[in-house]
C-alpha cells in the first residue's frame, strides 16, 4: 500500500493517513472489515510498484520496526529482521542519473517495479523514486 492509499482509506474510515500508515496489517484489517487490504510484495505497505510515487522518507517510514536502517555517504541499506538485505537507496551513478532504489525480495532476488525478480545488472532492478 502507499500514502495515496492511506489517505483514500483515512477517507472511507474516518481514521487518519497517518495512523493507518503506522499500524499493522492485522490491525487495519479488524478496523476496516468491509475493505479488501492487500500486502506490498517488499513488506505490508511497501509495494515496488509504489516506489516512483513515493520521497526517500516515505520509503524509510514504510518498513518494519524490526528492520534495521543504515545511511552512509547518502546510501541507504535496510535489512530485515533475518539480517537479509531488502532495499538499497541509492544516490545517481553513472549508470543511473536520479537517485534510486534496489528492491529485493525475501531470497534476495533483485526485483522491477512491477515486483518480477530480474537479473541482477537488469537497468530494471533501479526503481526511480521522487526526490
């Protein structure tokens, strides 16, 4: 899910953008019956797909508690609760000119915006994000 989808959800439920972007997938699903609520292919609200819509801070703020967040000379490494490298936030390189991030899944395939798994050194493995 993205903030897009937080605000929409805040809209029907009453409940804030905010609030519904800090709760739990189990807890939003006790809090809205009525509505189908499906899960990121990264975590249970951060899809690939959402990427390009979303800052470096939303990205950041959309994983888990349990996931570790490292920043060093502007690269970001998140990793999850396993230690396994998940998202990797990237400044422009000479292969990629805008900032970007690399989406891993949880064998740590490297993943397109549309969530397939792609070759490693794939141009499709950068996700642009807005900066």
């Amino acid at each position: 899910m993205c903030v897009r989808a937080f605000s929409v959800l805040g809209k029907l439920s009453g409940i804030s953008a905010i609030t519904i972007g800090k709760m739990k997938l189990e807890q939003l699903k006790k809090k809205l019956p009525n509505i189908n609520i499906s899960i990121g292919n990264i975590t249970e609200r951060l899809d690939t797909n959402e990427i390009p819509n979303m800052t470096k801070q939303e990205i950041i703020d959309s994983i888990p508690d349990d996931w570790e967040y490292t920043e060093h000379n502007g690269f970001v490494h998140i990793k999850d609760e396993t230690g396994k490298m998940r998202i990797r936030i990237d400044p422009p390189d000479k292969m990629t000119k805008c900032p970007h991030i690399h989406a891993y899944d949880n064998n740590g395939n490297l993943l397109d915006r549309f969530g397939n798994i792609v070759d490693r050194t794939s141009p499709a493995g950068h996700l642009p994000y807005k900066n």
